[in-house]
C-alpha cells in the first residue's frame, strides 16, 4: 500500500497535487453525507482528496458557490 493511500485516504492524480475536483463532485460529495450513503473515507477514497480539502468542501470554507 502506498504512503499517500496511508496518510492521505486517496490516490494522486497524474502530476503534481491531487485531482482537481468539479462542481458536480463537490455537489455529490455534498449529496451523500447529508443523506448517509458514504461515509467521509469512501468519499476521500474515490475522490483522492485530503481530509483538509475534504472538510473544507463540507463546510463551505470552499466551493461556496455550489449548492
């Protein structure tokens, strides 16, 4: 198992930094915490995302503009 996959819950994109992420992730990202269906390290999991960058999108600290 990687180092990032331990550390971070995710998997790098190609290049540098993780994936970048769409309106449409960060709204079922939104989607499915407020309805139960995954749980935060399945959406850290799938999206590659930190849990920094995670709780950021949850809290509306970024990605405010979407829904």
């Amino acid at each position: 198992m990687s180092l990032t996959k331990i550390f971070f819950g995710g998997q790098r994109s190609r290049g540098r930094g993780y994936k970048k992420l769409t309106q449409e992730d960060v709204d079922y990202i939104r989607s499915m915490i407020k309805s139960g269906l995954m749980t935060r390290e399945e959406l850290m999991d799938k999206y590659g995302i930190s849990k920094s960058t995670y709780y950021n999108i949850v809290s509306g600290k970024t990605w405010k503009d979407c829904k």
